[in-house]
C-alpha cells in the first residue's frame, strides 16, 4: 500500500471510530504524524486528498477540520467524476435512475407534505408550450429533485441529484426531435404527482418506472 494511501486509511478509521468527529480540528501535522507513525509528506498528501472530497475542510491559519458530513457533500465528489462519463454511458445511468427514482417516490407518497405537492404542481403548470427544451429540462430536474427531497432520504436524495447530470443533454436531445415530448413529459409529471398527493406508493412507484423508462427506451432507438 503506497504510504499516502495508508495515511487516508488511517485518517478515515480515526473519524470511522469516532476518534475525530464531524466538525473537530486535527492535531497538529507534526502531532498525527508521529501519532499515526506516518512522514508529514505522507500525511500532507492524504490531507489534500481528503479535502477535495469534502471529508476535510483546511482553515489557511487556522488548521484542519472535519467537515459536517453531511451527504450532499459528500456525494459533490460523486457528481464531478459522473460528469466525465461519455455520451456511451447514459443508458447505464438512466437504467440506475430506473432503480432509484421510483423507490424515491413510493417513499415520498408516504409522507409528502400538503405545500410540497403545492410545490411540484407550480413546477409542472410553469411547463408551457412555450418553453424551449432547456427551459423545460430546468423544470424537469426541479421536479425531479422536489420527488427526491420528498423522500425524506437525504443520501437517497444526493445520488439522484448527482445521477442526473449525464441524462441531461439526452432529455434536451429528445425536447428538440421527438414530437409531443413536452406534453408527455408534463403527463407524466402530473401522474405521479397525483400518485403522491392521495398517498399511493405503488402507483407513484409504477408512475417513476413509466417516466424515467420512456427516456430509456426512446434513446434506444435513436441511438
């Protein structure tokens, strides 16, 4: 094991065990080194690596704290390597958000509020035919995302979120060449809304699966 690579296994057991806990300042470089009988160049290098990640947060004159945690930052890092994938790949994440999605929405039928449904009904009324393909995948990714928030699952909540971004440019691609896509999108939209509102699970569920599906399928057969 390369010794930076030690020096990130050790870090990550110290906040794993609750030695070091969200928000706690990191001994002095000198002190961990020599507590965790590494070099400060290993240490350094596993520091450096941490914080691009979001698991360390390093304070200029200050010193190294652990982050928060929390799930949107961490899952930041997951977003910014999804968006190197190529164009080749987005069955592959749309087949992934197949699974996802409507499991996000059989939980957010169990316990959506009255203003959250009021929420996504504005998204989808402000879905004119107007609106170009990028004003509409902007309203679609709000939908979307409203669905996921509604879970109530942050974690849940994040990979949709940074899942989402190689689909984007088939969505506009689709806005653009496939007549009657707005309408049916915004059809769809309306289901599982409706699906929500009345506290449906499973037909939020089967309403996600037919939405996310058609994008799959009508990449299919254009590709």
């Amino acid at each position: 094991m390369a010794l930076t690579d030690e020096a990130i296994l050790r870090i990550k057991e110290m906040i794993v065990s609750g030695a070091l806990k969200p928000g706690d300042k990191l001994p002095r470089e000198s002190d961990l080194a020599d507590e965790l009988g590494l070099s400060r160049n290993s240490l350094r290098e596993a520091v450096r690596a941490l914080t691009l990640i979001n698991i360390l947060d390093v304070r200029q004159g200050d010193g190294t704290y652990v982050t928060s945690l929390d799930p949107n930052l961490l899952l930041d890092a997951l977003t910014f390597v999804v968006d190197f994938h190529r164009d080749d790949s987005v069955l592959e994440f749309l087949r992934v958000r197949r699974i996802l999605e409507p499991e996000a929405a059989a939980m957010a039928a169990v316990r959506v509020e009255p203003d959250e449904v009021a929420a996504m009904q504005e998204v989808i009324d402000a879905s004119t035919p107007e609106s170009t393909p990028e004003q509409l995948l902007e309203l679609d990714i709000t939908f979307h995302r409203l669905v996921a928030g509604a879970s109530g699952n942050s974690v849940l909540a994040s990979l949709i979120e940074g899942l989402s971004g190689p689909t984007n440019r088939a969505r506009i691609w689709r806005g653009h060449t496939q007549a009657g896509a707005h309408e049916r999108t915004v059809r769809e939209h309306q289901a599982i809304l409706d699906a929500l509102a009345v506290h449906e699970p499973d037909v939020a569920h089967a309403a996600m699966v037919t939405h996310v599906a058609g994008v799959e399928n009508w990449l299919k057969t254009v590709r």
